[in-house]
C-alpha cells in the first residue's frame, strides 16, 4: 500500500465490493484489462439505487467525449462536474496531486444529497 494513501478504507476488488452506503472517490484502473469503465460505472449505479441517501461517488475518468461508458453517465443520472485540462496555460501538463512539502492549491467541492 502506498505511504501517501489518503483514505481510511481502500478498495481494490471493484466489481465485488459494497458500494451500497459509502461515498467513494474513485480512479479507476484504466490499464487493467480485466476491469471496464463502463462495469464500475453499473456496479455504481447498481449499489446507488439500493440507498441512493447514503451512496456517493466522485468518479476520476478521462475526457474522452467518444468513450463506450459516456453515455451511461446520462444512463444513471449522474453529473459531469468538472473536467481538467491536461495542461495549464503554459503547456505544461496538470498536476492534480502533489509531492510532500510541494504547494497545493485546494479546490472545495460540496455535494447536497436530495434525501
């Protein structure tokens, strides 16, 4: 495990873990041949409809407008909240996460459950 986890409970086993009463933060593991996108986002929406009060998710994917799960972000009611440029005015590409002792600019997020 990693010295820099930031989260008290790590899921490794997507598709057979109980999402169904948490909120996750969520980057998928795009060079996993065995796990899809598109099975974690209905893995999600399956958990979510269960206790949709309860259950959220931040979900970490690429900006591939043609991608086969896009659609299913509409499909499940789910919101595209922010997409990051790969690189920032200078050209340089976007850090979303810093080294130790490297300033962080900190963006805050609220989400309102409807329950």
């Amino acid at each position: 495990m990693g010295q820099n986890m930031q989260v008290s409970t790590f899921l490794t086993d997507y598709l057979n873990e109980q999402w169904r009463g948490r909120i996750v933060w969520c980057n998928p593991p795009f060079s996993d041949p065995n796990v899809s996108i598109d099975d974690i986002l209905r893995h999600y929406a399956s958990e979510a409809r269960q206790d949709s009060c309860h259950t959220a998710a931040l979900f970490m994917l690429p900006n591939f407008p043609q991608a086969s799960w896009r659609p299913l972000l509409r499909e499940f009611g789910m919101e595209l909240v922010e997409i990051i440029p790969r690189t920032d005015e200078h050209g340089e590409p976007n850090r979303l996460f810093t080294s130790p002792g490297e300033e962080r600019h900190r963006r805050s997020y609220q989400f309102h459950n409807q329950c």
